[in-house]
C-alpha cells in the first residue's frame, strides 16, 4: 500500500489484532475491529494467561510439600480444590478482558461482533450470531489477525469428555487419575507438568525423537530427566491412536517402531500442534495466499493483495503472543508510511513447566549447521546463591558465541524463573552484545543472572564458579 490509509478494519481481537487497532488509533486511523468471541484471543481466555494460573497453583503446591526441608511445619493432610484452581484462572482471564474492552473504549475502536468474510476490494462482511443479522464494512486497509486452532486428528477424534484438547484440559471437572498426553512441544509438556503435580499418573508420547523438539538438545534431556524424575512417562519416536473407548477410559494403541501396546487412560490430551484460521474467511475473493494452514506474508506482514496485511498465529510459526502484537505494530506502522526496521526481530520463547525452559536465537545444533565456528559456555544453578536458597539449583544457562566476533548467537536456559532471566539475553542480542559484554558487565548478587554471567565466563575459558 503506498498511500497511507484512513479506515483500517482488524479481523480477530487477540494480541495481534486488539494491539494493532491500539496503534492504528494512535496513529489517526479510523479503526473497526471484528471479533467472533472474547476479546484477548485464545492467549488471554483460552491459553498464555489461564495456563500460567493453574501453573502457578502446581508451583505453589510444589512448595507446600517441599516446606519441611524450609523449616515449615505444615500439619494434615493438603487438598486440592480444582474448582476453585480453574475459577480463580477464568477470574484473571476476565479481568484481563474487560481491560482490553476499557483499551478500545479508550482509543475509539469500534467493536463489531460476529464472523468476518472477506468479499474483495476492502470489503468485510460481518455475520452476527443471528444468521440475517448481517454488516457490511468498508475499509481502504484490512488486517487480518484470526489466530489459530488445534490441530484435528483423524485417529484421535476430540469429545471433550475423555478426548480433550487444551480448551478441556484448563477447565476439568475433576483431576483425573491418569493422562495421556499426545505432543511434547510447549503445550503438552506445560499440561503435563500439571496434572503431574496434582497427583496425575502421565504418560506424554512425541513423534520425534525428543521432548521440546524446537529447544536445544541439552535442554530437552534436562527437562526427560526431570520429568522422569517426577514420576511423568516420556516416550518419544512414539505414535498414539484411539483404540476403542469404554465408560471410564480411552484405550489407546502406542507404537514405537515395530512394538505396539494398548494402554488405558482417563483422559487424552491432544497437542498435536495448531493451524491458522482461515477456513470460511473469503480468502478466494482476494489475492492473499495461504500455505499449509496458514496465510503467506512478505516483509512487515504484506499478503499477496496490497490492501490486505496480516499477523499473529494465521501467519504461521512461531505462533506466540508476543510475536503476534510486534508483528501487529510493524504492520500498521508500515502501512501508515512510518520507516519500520526491515530487519525481523528475534523471538523469546518461554515454556512455563517445571523446570522452567526459556530460548533465544540459534541452538548448538543450528550453530553448526550453518558453518559456524562457536565457543559455548554454560553457567550452573547449583553454584548459584540465590538458586541454592530458593532450593531450585537444577539447571542452567547456555550461550553460544560466534568464536571469531563474539557475537551471541543464541542462548538456552532450564531451571528456576529464566523465563524471566530470558529478557536480559534478548535484548543483549537485539543490542549486538558480545560473549566479553556479558563477562564484564557487572551482576548484582545474589541473584539468578549470575549464572548468565558465569555462562560468559565459561565461554571464554575463564569460569570463577564451575
């Protein structure tokens, strides 16, 4: 688009979409967004914020059974209310979205409920839940902002009474005794993580070869051992289909090579990945391509039709918040003639198990595949103070450098709260920081980012603590 527009209509009101119609209204453009159901999108009412409250409750449970090593008496028996787990997380969810509902108000985006379909030359129809009760907009831009669903399979049909998806499994009814979980990216191990410490029986099964298949290897072995160590089952290079289903358990075929066995579990939870929703979305009354589920984009979000952007899940891998809202805003600022950055930023990527795995750029394998010479450091928790009192000294950080520039190339990290550390390692490579940046900038002690600091350290052969 090279003039700039004055009408802008978002479809989807989740981080991409309620964000980027906060910043077209910033910017002067008259703004319309359309959603299907609740504002905030599935991160805010069906995902990121609901899973971090139950999380939270298995952490704290965690540490209510650990408080005698403290020195805390706690006497009788410790119960476990998940009615009052999930309301307390729909309650957070809620007042999150009515936030959101306050942020529209505030900067005069109007809201349109029902579906939207795209009917060509800026043209959005918006069907309400009344099938006759019908709108037509129009817009000089549209930016498309739907999000995603669960992958379907085939071989295990959902029906979110022993079938679920993640939807089912942030709002049980009861905890269940056993769980087979189908997936082992970020969903699956973070579900897992929390049933385990609610006293589930789980079983996680992955097609490839290791758990959290997109992390560094060393990662993915420290979370197995720790997850076996909690009791969890892993099975990787393993399929999972339906056998049969009886009144009280799905009966469930795992296949590993050439062996096979039947198991039954309560419950099935399926994260098998996501796809982009397109589907019903008047896509073929435009130019805008999709590819494999999800909607083709060139540089700052630009599909196919000039007039048409798009960011967020739709757009494809990786599909998290907070890529979605940067893409948002350097979608709408482009189209509004502001100079965007060409370049695209780096993502943070944050699974909030237990432990905790946070990354950042390449991993040691990618490194080397793309013919890097790398100097790798690594700095523990169990020399870290403030880990050894907070009784969390599993784990580590990771950085890898760029051997002949110093350069920082990518940095993994496991154990207690590095989705918090992961910020700091972010923003030292959206800076250019070297390996000699992070050993001679000064940590404050005790703290957990010590260990990023001996990382460095390490890296250039001159580790203190390790």
């Amino acid at each position: 688009m090279s003039i700039r527009p004055s009408t802008l209509v978002v479809i989807g009101g989740g981080p991409a979409g309620y964000v980027a119609a906060i910043r077209a209204s910033q910017l002067g453009i008259r703004t319309t967004l359309v959603e299907r159901e609740a504002l905030g999108g599935i991160c805010l009412n069906w995902g990121c914020i609901p899973t971090k409250s139950l999380l939270h409750a298995a952490d704290t449970l965690s540490a209510i059974r650990g408080a005698a090593d403290l020195g805390i008496g706690i006497e009788g028996d410790i119960s476990i209310d998940i009615s009052r787990m999930v309301n307390r997380s729909r309650a957070i969810s809620g007042r999150l979205r009515q936030g959101v509902q306050y942020l529209m108000n505030k900067h005069h985006v109007e809201i349109v409920r029902g579906n939207a379909r795209l009917c060509g030359a800026g043209q959005v129809q918006v069907t309400g839940e009344e099938r006759d009760a019908t709108r037509r907009l129009q817009a000089e831009a549209i930016l498309l902002a739907t999000g995603a669903s669960p992958r379907e399979l085939e071989t295990l049909p959902v029906d979110g009474e022993q079938i679920w998806n993640y939807r089912h499994a942030l709002a049980p009814q009861s905890v269940p005794a056993s769980l087979l979980v189908v997936g082992a990216g970020a969903i699956g191990m973070e579900f897992a993580s929390f049933y385990a410490a609610l006293g589930t029986r789980v079983t996680v099964v992955e097609s490839r070869e290791m758990v959290l298949p997109n992390e560094d290897i060393e990662i993915s072995k420290h979370v197995a051992h720790a997850y076996s160590q909690r009791g969890i089952e892993l099975r990787t290079e393993t399929s999972a289909t339906l056998d049969h289903l009886a009144e009280d358990a799905a009966w469930m075929t795992l296949r590993a090579g050439d062996s096979s066995s039947t198991l039954a579990f309560e419950k099935v939870l399926v994260c098998a990945g996501v796809v982009g929703n397109t589907a019903g979305l008047g896509l073929e009354n435009t130019a805008v391509l999709a590819e494999h589920g999800c909607i083709r984009v060139h540089a700052y979000g630009q599909t196919d039709d000039p007039d048409i952007y798009a960011a967020g899940d739709v757009c494809g891998a990786p599909m998290l918040a907070h890529k979605a809202s940067h893409e948002a805003i350097r979608c709408v600022e482009h189209l509004a003639g502001l100079h965007v950055d060409p370049q695209p930023p780096l993502i943070p990527a944050c699974t909030y198990c237990d432990p905790q795995v946070a990354s950042v750029g390449l991993t040691e394998a990618a490194a080397r595949a793309d013919g890097r010479t790398i100097t790798v450091g690594r700095g523990s928790f169990h020399s870290n103070g403030k880990a050894l009192a907070l009784e969390h000294p599993e784990g580590f950080v990771k950085t890898i450098f760029d051997a002949q520039t110093g350069e920082l190339l990518g940095a993994h990290l496991v154990g207690p709260e590095v989705t918090e550390l992961i910020q700091g390692l972010s923003l030292a490579r959206q800076l250019e920081a070297t390996d000699e940046d992070l050993m001679r900038h000064v940590y404050a002690h005790p703290t957990l980012s010590e260990a990023i600091g001996e990382s460095a350290l390490s890296a250039l052969g001159r580790a203190i603590h390790s």
